[in-house]
C-alpha cells in the first residue's frame, strides 16, 4: 500500500475515529460517508471508545505474506460497545484463553513491515484482554 493512504486511513488505524449519523444516530466503522443503516449522508466524525467484547474469533495457523513472523494469531470479531463489529488480530493474551464474550481494549500495535527491514512500519489497531494495564 502506497505511504498516502496509510496516512489517510491514521485515524481510523490510531484512534477507532468512524461516523455517525446525523439522521438515525447509527454509529458507523470504518467510515464511509452513506449510513448503512438508513442511506443518510454520514459524514459527522466519532471517536469511539475502544471497549468492546469478543464476538466470535480464530486462531490462523498459517499467516499471508508480510505476516509470517506472527503465526499462530488469533483474529476477533469484536464487537464495539456502540454497535459496530470489527475485525483485528487479538493481543497481549499470554496463557489466558480466549472466550466469547471477553471484554477486550482497542491498543496501538505494529502490524507489520511494509518493505523489508527498511521499509516502512504500519501501526494500527489490535485489541486486547481488558484489565492488563499500559503496555
């Protein structure tokens, strides 16, 4: 991916910032401008929280180019305590097993390397059980 749009997508990436809509009050991630809710235009900006629970996950035992060095890894669907459901790589779990329903923290986490040990770094959002503290 190009070094614009990964400064185009910093928000999303660092914070979880989606929309919200102005029409039905639907809370939107990632942002895409038309609320999937009610068609509205959507274009209102909303931090959200970073809390959320585990909606169902897995662990990939054999990782896409860019990721080999993290397998095994275990993918959520978490779903946000606003509404939406996203999907990040679950992190910081140590022993402790992963259940449905677990309440996790969206953190700041280096997601790979873009181009080798030269290359650039791409952070972005992984969550983790809650209750571990700063890391």
């Amino acid at each position: 991916m190009e070094i614009p749009r990964h400064w185009r997508l910093k928000k999303q990436r660092y914070a979880l910032i989606g929309e919200v809509c102005p029409y039905c009050d639907g809370k939107i991630f990632p942002p895409r401008d038309v609320c999937p809710h009610c068609g509205g235009e959507a274009r209102n900006v909303y931090p959200f929280s970073g809390k959320g629970t585990v909606y169902s996950y897995t662990v990939m035992q054999d990782a896409p180019a860019g990721y080999e060095s993290q397998a095994p890894y275990t993918v959520a669907l978490v779903k946000l305590e606003e509404g939406p459901v996203v999907t990040a790589q679950l992190t910081d779990l140590g022993e402790q097993a992963v259940e449905i329903g677990m309440p996790v923290e969206m953190v700041t986490r280096k997601l790979r390397e873009d181009g080798g040990a030269k290359g650039m770094l791409i952070y972005g959002y992984k969550f983790r059980p809650v209750g571990l503290g700063p890391h």
